[in-house]
C-alpha cells in the first residue's frame, strides 16, 4: 500500500465515521462493533473508489520534472483507457485484454505497469502510439521522421533540499504533432544512450512512453520497452495535494508549514 492509498483510506474512513459512526448521530453503544463497521465500510468504498473511478498516486521520482515533482498526490483516472489486468489493486490475469477500452491520446500522461517490473507503478508521458517510429538524436525527438518541435523557456529553478543550492535546470517547450505541448528538461543533447538512441517501432498494442526530465528517466528507451495496453492503469487527471520532499506523509501536524499550497487542484498536462 502507498501512501497515496493511505491517504485515501484515511479520508474515507474519516467520512464514514462523520456519516454512521459518530456518537452525536448514533446511540453510543456497541462502540468496538461501531468502529470495526466504520473501518469495513470504509475499506470496501475506498477499495470500489479505487478500481473503477480514481486511484491515488504519489510522484516517487523526478523523471517528469518540471511538471511533476516529488511530493505530489495524483488522482488517476481509471475509466480513461478502460479496465485491464492492473485495474484493481491485485493483478486480474484473466483480463488478458481491456474492457471498454478507449486508446489514449499521444501526450498523456500515464500511470502503467511496466514489463520488466510488473509490481511497481511507473508514470510517464505518452509519445508513440502503435505503428509509429520513434528516435532520439542528439537530444532531440523524432516522430516518424520528423523532428519534433521544440523551444527554450525560462530555466526551472531546482528547490534542492534545504542546506543544498538550487539548481537552474534548462527547459524546452516540447509540441507533438497533435497540438499537445509541455515542457521537458534537457541538461545535456549529448547524454550518451537516452540522447542517441536507435529508431524504435511500437508494436501492435503497445506504447512508447518517455519522461519529461529526459536525462534522468527510465523509460521506453531504456528497461521500460515497450508497454502493452494491458499494463495501462489510467491517465493522471488532478494534483490533488503536495508535500515538500523533507515533510512525512505520517505527520500530519507539521503539514501546515509543508504542504505546497500553490499546486493544490492542479490539472495534470
């Protein structure tokens, strides 16, 4: 269970107590089996919220920097590309395909169970769909062919750890061929295998996906490969809270002095 997930089963339970359980609505009697009826009806509602609705998310690394940083609480929706294998919270091998399935839109950003590690949950953007050819040159993206358009933006301010110096990071506007733009960090054009790869071609059922911090993600040009579409668990829709790195998910007292109030309610894009 992630953090992300406590966070949700706290919620719920707190709701359900407020609703069934709390001693200003109900007689007080029988409290042990009052509280143990709480817990259960808020597991089971924030199970069934959790599968087919949204599921939370908590950011681990800082493969899609500048837009997504550590700290960061997503809601993932689960209905986007509909219900496959990783849906629920344990694997559904019998869902070898997906249930009213939907093909999600190049530039997504997607939470998904990569191949190679099938128990972890990675995040990244969506780049190429199935049958297009994908390449890195010299730092650049190239989409069938033709580079991807790209402009410089103002830096991204790295807030290093308290003690450590911030961190000017360059930025570009990156923009795919459907009108989707976003924008990527790029220290190096010369990184060596993540700037200078071979040209990829997504199988059938399969997706390429790349980090927005592009020198420093694991992705389908690294172990990640290729994803099949039954690896999907949803698209990132909202920030719905932010910690700074040096907060604890687990004290929440000191929350008020931590919490990153101005990506509160963010859309994810």
């Amino acid at each position: 269970m992630t953090t992300a997930d406590i966070l949700l089963y706290v919620g719920i339970a707190l709701g359900v107590y407020l609703l069934i359980g709390h001693p200003s609505r109900r007689r007080v009697r029988g409290t042990i089996v009052e509280t143990i009826k709480t817990i259960v009806y808020a597991g089971l509602l924030a199970l069934t919220f959790r599968t087919i609705a949204f599921e939370p998310f908590n950011i681990p690394s800082e493969s899609m920097l500048p837009g997504l940083v550590i700290g960061d609480y997503l809601f993932v929706s689960k209905p986007s590309y509909g219900y496959g294998t990783y849906s629920a919270p344990l694997p559904i091998p019998a869902l070898k395909d997906r249930l009213w399935f939907t093909p999600p839109q190049r530039g997504d950003v997607v939470v998904f169970r990569p191949p190679h590690m099938p128990d972890v949950a990675f995040i990244k953007r969506l780049i190429g769909l199935p049958g297009d050819r994908v390449q890195v040159l010299g730092g650049a993206l190239y989409l069938n062919g033709a580079m991807v358009s790209r402009t410089p933006t103002t830096p991204y301010i790295h807030p290093r750890r308290p003690g450590g110096e911030p961190e000017s990071l360059p930025t570009f506007i990156e923009t795919l061929p459907n009108g989707v733009n976003y924008t990527i960090v790029e220290l190096d054009s010369t990184q060596g295998d993540l700037d200078n790869t071979r040209e990829f071609t997504v199988p059938e059922g399969h997706y390429f996906f790349m980090g927005d911090n592009r020198d420093r993600s694991d992705d389908s040009r690294a172990s990640v490969g290729m994803v099949p579409k039954a690896n999907l668990i949803g698209r990132a829709e909202t920030l719905f809270f932010s910690l700074k790195p040096e907060a604890s998910i687990f004290a929440p007292w000191e929350w008020p002095a931590q919490i990153r109030y101005e990506r509160l309610l963010q859309h994810v894009r």
